[in-house]
C-alpha cells in the first residue's frame, strides 16, 4: 500500500535532472572515499601479512597482490 500513496514526481524529478550541474562534486567526493576506504582497506591487510609473518607484507598495497597472501595464509592454491 506504500507504493500507491507515494508520491513518485522527486523520484521522476531526480532521475530526469541534468547531471552536469554539481556532478563534479559528487565525482569528487567518491574520488576521496575511494581512495580513503583504498588506502584503509590495504593498510588492515598490511598489518594482518605482518602478524602472519610474511616477507613480502607490501603486497597489501598492490591491487591484485594482495589476494596472494591471503590465498596462501588459507591454504588455497593462489
């Protein structure tokens, strides 16, 4: 019964809105939290390589690296 009483012109307003005025910023700020939950995301690997002992725990900073050490710390075949 929700669907029939809402009121779907914002929905259609939003979806029909020129994308050009203030993209930028949003472009920008999902640029920075990328980024951010990048760096956060390889930070926590590194310091999981280094309790687990590895040589090469700068692997976490490498996009398709990182999963290496984590196929070998799972006894998988990388």
């Amino acid at each position: 019964m929700l669907f029939l009483t809402f009121d779907w012109s914002s929905v259609y307003f939003i979806a029909q809105s020129n994308q050009s005025s203030g993209s930028t910023a949003g472009s920008f700020f999902s640029f920075i939290f990328g980024l951010a939950a990048y760096i956060f995301g390889s930070y926590c690997f590194y310091k999981i390589y280094q309790k687990l002992g590895e040589p090469n725990a700068w692997f976490a900073w490498v996009p398709i690296l990182n999963n290496w050490i984590m196929y070998k710390a799972g006894g998988q075949s990388p």
